[in-house]
C-alpha cells in the first residue's frame, strides 16, 4: 500500500462508488463452474472501463481542492526515446508520476495460510505528463518474491494522463510461517523505474504467513454479486444493488451489542433478493473448521434470510458445506465445520458465501467473525 494524499483520499471515495459489469445468477446455489480467475480479470477489465470514464469530472472536483492550479501542458515523446514535455523542454520529473489510489485486494498486514495462491491489486494513477503505453509494465525492486515474475505488463495499452489502472501480481504465500513483504516500481521501455508520490514510493505488499483465515480481513478478496451485476468492493451502506462492509460492532436480534469484527450484508433490494460473494482460493491447513455465527441484525422484525457456504476444489464441483434458514427470531445459528473431515486438508479450495432473502426487502444480516481456525 501507499499513504493517500488528502486530495487523493477525496479521489478514492468517489471511485469508490463505481459498480461493477453485468453478469446474470438465477439461483442462490448456481451450478456454473466459472473459474474464480476469470471473474476477476472480467471484474478488473470493467472496473477500469468505469475508472476511466469518470477520471475527466472527478479531475475538475480535485484541482478545485489542490493547494496550486497549475495547468499541465499536453505531452508528447520524441522519437529518440527520450520523454520531451511540450514546450521542448526535457523533464522526466514531470513526465514519469504515478499516484497510488487503492489497495483493491490483499492490504497490508493480510494472514493468509502457508502455501495459499493470491492476487494482489493496486490501483494507481498516471499523474505525469507523458502517456504510459504498452511497453510499461511492474517491476519487481526487492523483498520476497513469492513466486511472482520479475515483472508484469500493465494490462492497458495506454494509461494517458489522469487516467487510472488497475494492476495485478500472481503470488504463493511461502511454506514457513512469518511475516513477508515486496516491493514494485513501474518501468518504461527505457528501463527507467519510478515509484508514487510525493517520494517516488513503491508500491507494497506484506503479508503474515499463518495457519489462519479471516473472510473479514479479506474482503475484497472475494468478488461480490447480487443476481445481476458484480458489485465493487469495499462496498458501502444502503446501496440498494446490495450492501457488504465490515464492523467491529453491532446488535443482534435481541440488542445485544457485540464487539466482533463481523461483515454486514444486505441483498439486493428486490424481492427475494441475493447477494454473494466467491472468495480466492485459499490451501487449508491441517485441523481447520470453518466457523461463523449469521443472524439477523436488530430492528430489522422482518427479515427471513437463506444462508448457503459451499466450497470448490481446485476448479472442481461447487459443493454445499453449510445451509440454514433464518429469521428474526431471537436465536443466531452457529456454523462449524471441520474441513479435515472433507478430505480438504492441504487441498486448495475457494469458497462462496450466499444470501438470499425470503420475501423482502427487509433484511440485513450479519455473518461474525467468519474464519479458518485450527484447532
């Protein structure tokens, strides 16, 4: 990750807001074997279309709060291969910039069992003068490697000035538990590398290696959907597509307060609406039980919710692991599975959490502390 400027912060909301492509879902279980993969790299190709289509009107609302209004000349490069700023002038200080907008997956400090594939992605903004054609790409600088390649091509052709783009690294998390990080610059053809302001930064990733999940801790490690559309992550309150996002306090059907990190969900707000959310893979150490507790949130007297897990192996069958009914009853189920009793230990595995109101709509339901535990 990288420290937001104030006035990038006010940029980062409003992406934020941005929704995600069309996919339709008829069933709170579907029987497609879609890989995990390809949603993602669609979900990222979209995302960037819609990044992009609203880079001109949130540019405006951004230099009306910057500290200076000075207006930046259109770029050009030379053929000699030397980036020439308009006006005649060489300035590679101006013309290579980059800005850093979003951990989109994988912040820092992220425990992912030992062994686990992931992807990690940053967003980032071209904020120099000069266009960013294919030739640029993500270069490996130092810290552990984990698997990934020494570099890799940004996904755009061109990432003019302004724009933003999203980017991303296949990794392993090692065998050997303990705390890893590395560290990326992006590179033109010339081989001049350049982090992202103010100090030229690179862009970071560190991660825990541990015999540990946390479904909260990686939200946006999951591509979220309603029964219609991909839903951008980290969502927000009272999106009516379906809401997601996390707290670390909240009431039961009772009014009981709990203190819990829990992700909150909402379905789409249609009858007998859904949303779920499919998560990366992930290698599941020996002795792990899938445990969380649903339920449905107080003030909310008319919800009456399905709640489904099921569980992949690496690209196989989608498979049930848990299913239950609920309704504000006064009473929040507990589930727990022991994943070793599966056949899954040391297997890779992607689950998929489900919700889908009964009626409606008139839930919101949360789903505490979900996680890996070994026991």
């Amino acid at each position: 990750m990288k420290k937001t400027p104030a006035v990038l912060t006010f940029l980062l909301v409003a992406v934020l807001l941005i929704a995600g492509c069309a996919t339709p879902a008829e069933t709170v279980v579907p029987t497609s074997t879609q890989s995990i993969e390809s949603v993602i790299e669609t979900y990222t190709l979209k995302t960037v279309e819609a990044l992009d289509d609203r880079v001109t009107s949130l540019e405006k609302t951004v230099e009306s709060l910057a500290i200076t209004d000075t207006p930046t000349a259109e770029p050009t490069v030379s053929t000699t291969g030397t980036p020439v700023a308009a006006g005649g002038g060489t300035n590679p200080g101006d013309c290579l910039r980059a800005e850093f907008v979003a951990d989109i997956t994988i912040p820092d400090e992220t425990i992912i069992p030992p062994g686990s594939p992931f992807k990690k992605t940053w967003a980032i903004k071209n904020s120099g003068s000069c266009p960013w054609d294919a030739t640029y790409k993500l270069s490996y600088v130092m810290g552990d490697l984990m698997g990934a390649e020494q570099s890799v091509p940004l996904p755009d052709e061109f990432v003019q000035p302004g724009e933003m783009v999203l980017v991303s690294v296949n990794m392993v998390a090692p065998e050997v538990e303990d705390r890893y990080e590395n560290y990326w610059k992006i590179q033109n053809s010339w081989g001049t590398r350049f982090g992202v302001e103010p100090d030229d930064d690179p862009l970071t990733l560190v991660i825990n290696v541990a015999p540990s999940y946390s479904f909260v801790d990686n939200l946006c490690s999951a591509t979220w959907h309603n029964a219609e559309s991909l839903l951008f992550c980290p969502g927000k309150e009272n999106n009516p597509d379906g809401s997601f996002y996390v707290t670390n306090s909240f009431q039961t059907e009772l009014g009981k307060v709990e203190t819990q990190p829990a992700i909150l969900m909402a379905p789409q707000q249609v009858t007998d609406g859904q949303i779920y959310a499919k998560y990366a893979p992930v290698k599941i150490p020996g002795g792990a039980h899938l445990e969380t507790r649903i339920g449905c949130i107080y003030g909310y007297e008319f919800c009456n919710f399905d709640f489904v897990v099921t569980y992949t192996v690496e690209g196989g069958t989608e498979t049930i692991l848990a299913e239950v009914n609920d309704w504000n009853d006064g009473f929040s189920p507990e589930i727990g599975v022991n994943l070793g009793d599966l056949g899954l230990d040391g297997k890779t595995v992607s689950f998929t959490f489900y919700v889908k109101a009964n009626g409606g709509p008139e839930d919101l339901v949360f789903m505490e502390n979900p996680r890996l535990k070994v026991h």
